[in-house]
C-alpha cells in the first residue's frame, strides 16, 4: 500500500514550498519516499527526518536540491530497513532553502 498526499506547506515568512506528491511505501526491505515541488522555490537541502514517537526526529539523509532553471522538482530517497526499523516509524520532510529558513512537511508513516 502506498501513502499519498498533496498539500501546501504555509509560512509567514518566507514563499511556501509547494509540494505536489509526498509518497512514502516499503517494498522488498526497503523504504522508499518520493516527493515533487512545482519548483517555485529554490532549495538548499532536504533532510529526511524519522521518529519513533512523532515529537522526536532525526535526520537520517540530506538530499540536495535540483537545478533551480528546472520546470519542477522531483526527489527520491530509499534505504535498506534495519531490523531496527521494525515498529512503527514516522517520517517527514525539513526543506531548508537558499537563506536557511526551514519548512516542514506533514508526518507520515508508511503502509506495510
């Protein structure tokens, strides 16, 4: 099963990062999230974040962001499930742009 969302992250001080997918699965031992903007913000870094709790995160990757020329901006990220991972994790998106202000994505779990 595939958890799917598409919202708009809204802040008062500077241009919200629009996304457009925010896709979370496991398949084969493996986590993967896909997540797409429309693009209109320049991005720094993303940082993949996960909790056990969803008050406590940890930044488990940074993925870099695309050519600001592009029309859009898809992203990826997977990793290999550590028997750790077993319970219930949570996980959400930090876009961190070009000044360093931080946006967060809603928190998602995925389906198993």
């Amino acid at each position: 099963m595939v958890i799917n969302t598409n919202y708009a992250q809204i802040s008062n001080k500077q241009q919200p990062v629009t996304i457009k997918n925010f896709t979370i699965y496991e398949k084969d031992a493996k986590l993967f999230i896909d997540w797409a903007t429309d693009g209109s913000v320049t991005t720094n870094i993303w940082k993949v974040q996960s909790s056990t709790d969803k008050i406590q995160f940890t930044t488990i990757a940074f993925v870099l962001g695309n050519d600001p020329g592009q029309q859009g901006d898809n992203y990826k990220y997977k990793e290999k499930l550590k028997e750790y991972n077993k319970g219930i994790m949570y996980y959400r998106l930090c876009h961190v742009d070009t000044n360093g202000n931080e946006q967060f994505t809603e928190i998602l779990s995925p389906a198993k």
